[in-house]
C-alpha cells in the first residue's frame, strides 16, 4: 500500500505571495491533518479535515486555510507569505474514526519545505 | 489548554547505552500514546504507541510505559544503535485531536 505523498518537496516563495500544497493520504484513510514543523516549535497542529469537512482547526490565523476533495486528497493554502511562514509542512492520515474509539493512528507524508524570502 | 510536555529536549547516549524519554500530558481523557521517530528529511514515523487500558508495551528493543495516575508516559531504548539517532516526539490524544510533544533529539555516540 502507497503511503502519504505530499507535493512538492521543495517550494520558495517571496513575502506576499500565496502558496498551496497537496496530500495525497493512504488508500481508504478518510482522514488528514496538517501539522506546521519549526525548530523551535516542534510539530504545530493546523487542521484535520474528515469526509470534505473541516473537523478540527488549531490556532492560526485565516491566511492558513485547507480543503478536502471527495477523493480524500487535501490542500492547504497559505495567502499573503510571511517570513515566519518558513517551515516544513507535513500531512498526517489516518482512517479517521471519531470519539474515543476510533482508530487515530497517523501516517505521515515526506513533508513539503517552505521557504520565504 | 491541553500540553504534552518532552523532556529532555536533547539527549547523547554511548552506543549500547540505554535512552530513556519521558512525557506527561494535561488531559486526562486521553487515552492513545504514541511515539514518532523522524530521521533527517523525512516525516515522523510510528515507532510505538500504547493505549489507556495498558501499563507497558515492548517491541524488541523499545517499551514504553503509562502511569494514567500521574499522566506521565516514556519511551525506552535499549542497547542504542547509531540509526537511533533521530528526533523522537511523543503524543497524546482521545480521539478528536492529537498533541504533540515539543520532541527530543537522541544522539547515539560511537
């Protein structure tokens, strides 16, 4: 079974500018979040979308939005590019049950490398 | 708010040595516990997780341990290999949201 694909590996942006990313999840995983990764931040939850619907939302601002496709496959759209957007992107699946029972296990992507100047 | 909390931040151990990793988390409705492991230029990996019905899980070399009571969690590596240099993170959830920790970087010393 293929795992998460992110696309692209690579990106470099200037302040300003806007940027979307895609994740492609494991085959039948219905769902995916999106984690911004900094040094000194570590992991940083953004959101989880579940069945084309936005299930969870961390503390971003708006110029941090996602959707979801019918297909599962998720982007996430970063408008007006700050400096301090730089980070590694990583997307997470997983079958995506919900409440205490369900099975919350996350399969990473590669990530993808965001660089603002 | 709900925290994960990693300690130490960075840790150097003799190859064979053990390493131990510890968490302890806010909520105490959380009930799944996993580990990740990232090597450099790849996203976080499953090494190892446990769930809240559970005291102790081994996998060969790695355990890990959960004490509900005091809401602490830790992972253990024995006799240290070079490839388990990396960055570990810990993490708790309960279904509808999963923290992370902050992470800890493991340096295995020839």
């Amino acid at each position: 079974k293929a795992g998460v694909t992110q696309t692209p590996r690579y990106l470099i942006k200037t302040r300003g500018q806007q940027v979307t990313l895609s994740c492609s999840p494991i085959s039948g995983h219905r769902s995916v979040s999106w984690y911004q990764q900094t040094p000194g931040q570590g992991l940083q939850f953004l959101f989880e979308y579940f069945s084309e619907t936005q299930r969870n939302k961390g503390n971003f601002p708006g110029r941090f939005s996602g959707r979801q496709f019918s297909n599962s496959r998720s982007e996430m759209n970063v408008s007006t590019l700050e400096l301090g957007d730089s980070a590694l992107y990583l997307c997470a699946s997983s079958l995506g049950g919900q409440g205490r029972s369900g099975n919350n296990e996350q399969f990473f992507g590669p990530g993808t490398r965001l660089t603002v100047l | 708010g709900e925290n994960v909390e990693q300690h130490p931040s960075t840790l150097s151990v003799q190859e064979g040595d053990s390493a131990v990793i510890k968490c302890t988390y806010s909520d105490s409705a959380s009930n799944y516990f996993p580990w990740y492991k990232q090597e450099l230029g790849k996203g976080p990996q499953l090494i190892i997780d446990i769930r809240s019905n559970v005291g102790e899980k081994k996998d060969q070399r790695i355990a890990v341990t959960l004490n509900k009571t005091a809401k602490h969690f830790s992972l253990h590596i024995t006799e240290t290999q070079p490839e388990d240099s990396a960055v570990y993170f810990c993490a708790a959830s309960k279904g509808d949201k999963i923290i992370f920790g902050k992470g800890t970087r493991l340096h295995i010393l020839p």
